[in-house]
C-alpha cells in the first residue's frame, strides 16, 4: 500500500495556504487522518452529465492516492443507493452521500471553535471523515455522528475504526439530533436543512453553537451559525454561502408533471418590477427563500422555445407564472400567497439598504418560529411560523 503522508501534508499545506486551515490541531488532524480510508469502496466522478466510477481495487494505487487527495467534493454514493463497485461504467445519478471538499470540511470546522474537552453532534456522517477530523483532536467519545442511511453508516464506522476511531457513530434521522448522548457544545450538520430543528437547540448546551446550511433551493443557502440560550432559544446570523445536499427526511419533492394545471387559476396579471432571471444569483435566491418560504424555483420552456420561469409553493397552493413579454416579464399569481410580490418588496428594500451580504442577515430561533432579519427594517424581517 502506498503511504499517504506525502499527499496529507500537502492538502494540509494547500488548505492553510487558501486560509481554510488555521488551527495547529485541525493541520495536524488532516496531516495524519488518511482520507482515502473514508473513500472506500470507490467514488464517483464527474464526467460530462455522468458519473464515472473509480474504485480503489481497479484503479492504480498512486492514482487512487491522488483522486483522494483532490481538493473537491468526491461522490461516494447515487441515488440513495449505487457504489462504485456496483456499477458497471459510467452512469447517471443523483449524489446523494460525499466526501465533502476538505475546504468546506476543515472551514466549518473551524467555525465551529471546538476546544478541547467538548462533545460535538454531527448530522450527516457520510464517509467519516469529518467526524475522523474532530475525533482526532476531542478524542473518539467526544464526537457523536448520525447517518440516515444505514450502508453508509456502516462504511463509515468501518473506516473510522480502521483510522483508529472507535466512535458514536448512529444510524438515525439526525433531525432528531441524537438525545442519549445530550447535552452537546456543538453541533455541526453536513447536509443542509429548511429550518434549525429544536431537537438541536435542547440537546446543546446553554452557550453551545449550531452550525447548519440553511435552505431548500440546492444554491441561494447559507451557513448558519447560532449559540444557544438559557431559556431555549438560539441567536446568531449567517457567516457565508454554502450549499450542501438536502437532509433526507426535509428534502424538497420537486415539482414535476403537468405545470399548467397548476398555474390554471390565476387572480393577478401584471408585469414584473424585477425580473424573475434574477433567483439565477446566490442572494436574490436566498432572500427569495426567507421571502417565499416554501416556494420552489422551476425552469422550464414553451413549445416555441420561449423561456417560462415558476415559482411554486405547492403546500400553500400558491404560484407565480413568468411569462416573456417583449423584453421583459410579466407575472401571473395564483392562490392564497402572492409569492412574487413578497419576493419583490425583500428585493426592492435589500437593493434601498445598498444589497448587504449573507452576512448581515441575522437569525433568532426559538421553539415556534426562525425570525431572520437585515438591520431594523421592518421589509427585511421574516418570520416563519412553526405552529
Ligand atoms: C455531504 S454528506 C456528509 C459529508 C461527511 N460529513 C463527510 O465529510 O464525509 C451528507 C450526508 O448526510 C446524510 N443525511 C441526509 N439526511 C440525513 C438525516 N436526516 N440525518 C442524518 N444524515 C442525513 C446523507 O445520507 C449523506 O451521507
């Protein structure tokens, strides 16, 4: 087997170089936990629309060494199902287990701000080999992780004892956090989910700090961060973009089929005031999604070719249609929630208030709503009702 310290070093040497890595813990953790354990029995990757499988058996030991040692998220599972081993060339597929980039990894690691002696939750086990970096410096009983999809779990486990880590590692829905082990000073979610579940909040520890991606849309979501109270609620705000695959159990259905019986009835016409093309970049999406929460962004074309754009909150029955008018749009709302014009009047006030960043936008949590909010404006607050 070839020795893969060369390649450790050296992705630790990279990450600290792009300012991801800065702890001397966290380096040495990625300069000794050999991530092509966590890999096994292969990866995807990304080919042009299909996923090529490489495994370790098949592949050459050096290129195996060097596929794992890419800075980039490496697939390890499609459709809730296929391995790498199990297919036979190159197929299509939804990723729905990874190795998270080591970028990502060791950054929200280090947002967490783990100091010694603490207990972590991780939500989202996936190969292991983010709870193999905590593990290293907490120790194997100071990190509890849960995966939802039991193969994946046991690769997982197998890896991390073979890295040397005999850990809590739980098959479960880690939207219910994992209460036997509560009280946690962290808890830290590698998938990402519409709201912070209150399970989190009461398994963590008064000062203790939530770390998840929050949102629906696969972009416009954001990296939450949140400390937790002594009455039961948590505050905090966003500290960047992210984007991680949904958790399983709040994943989105998306909207398919016959579109225009769903847009059959609507109750206002009229052109937009901002056009729809905009929830292609990051913020309008995410203030899209505070706005709109609930509604889904759908793409698609009429038979002449022309471009048709929807908004859809299929809960709530509610629609908006855009339809290309000339050069510009006009829009047709349906149902109880006119989803466009919440959408607009946060666009319009975030664009007076001088387009802030994700990171202005505050977050309190409590037991029955998520309150996001930019500065004091009253149009750039948010509440979303649990009950
Ligand atoms: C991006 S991967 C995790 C990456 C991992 N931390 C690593 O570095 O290897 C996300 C994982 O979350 C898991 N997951 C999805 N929904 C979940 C849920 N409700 N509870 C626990 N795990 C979940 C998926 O099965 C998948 O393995």
């Amino acid at each position: 087997m070839n020795d893969s310290a060369p390649h450790r070093r050296h992705l630790a040497a990279r990450l600290a170089e792009d300012s991801a890595l800065s702890s001397p813990w966290l380096r040495a953790a990625v300069e000794e936990v050999p991530r092509e354990l966590f890999l096994r029995p292969g990866v995807f990757l990304d080919d042009g629309g299909l996923w090529r499988p490489v495994t370790e058996a098949r592949t050459d030991p050096a290129d195996w060494l060097t596929t794992a040692y890419a800075i980039d998220t490496l697939t390890t599972q499609l459709d809730g199902h296929l391995t790498a081993d199990e297919a036979k060339g190159p197929v299509r597929g939804v990723p729905t287990s990874s190795s998270t980039t080591p970028a990502t990894v060791v950054g929200m690691i280090e947002a967490l701000g783990l100091e010694t002696g603490q207990r972590v939750l991780e939500i989202g086990t996936g190969t292991g080999y983010s709870a193999a970096l905590m593990c290293h410096h907490l120790g194997e009983d100071g990190v509890t992780t849960v995966e939802v999809d039991p193969e994946v779990c046991a690769r997982a486990d197998a890896a991390l004892e073979a890295a040397g880590f005999s850990t809590w590692t739980v098959v479960g829905d880690g939207l219910l956090g994992h209460p036997r082990r509560a009280p946690y000073d962290r808890v830290i979610a590698t998938c990402a989910v519409r709201r912070i579940p209150h399970a989190w909040v009461r398994q963590t520890r008064p000062g203790g700090v939530i770390l998840t991606t929050l949102g629906s849309w696969p972009y416009g979501t954001g990296l939450a961060r949140v400390t937790v109270h002594e009455d039961g609620t948590a505050e905090g705000g966003f500290i960047g973009r992210s984007s991680f695959m949904q958790a399983r159990a709040q994943a989105v259905v998306p909207v398919a089929g016959d579109l225009s019986a769903r847009t059959a009835y609507p109750d206002s016409e009229r052109a937009v005031k901002v056009p729809p093309t905009v929830l292609d970049e990051w913020m309008p999406a995410f203030l899209a999604q505070l706005a709109s929460p609930g509604a889904q962004f759908v793409r698609a074309a009429r038979g002449d070719g022309a471009p048709l754009l929807y908004l859809f909150d299929p809960e709530r029955e509610s629609f908006a249609e855009f339809v290309a008018d000339g050069d510009g749009w006009t829009v047709r709302q349906g149902g109880p929630v006119a989803l466009w014009d919440a959408v607009e009047r946060a666009l319009g006030a975030w664009r007076a208030a001088g387009t802030p960043d994700i990171t202005s936008v505050r977050l309190h949590v409590s037991g029955t709503r998520h309150t996001y909010r930019i500065g004091d404006d009253p149009a750039l607050r948010w509440e979303h009702h649990l009950a």
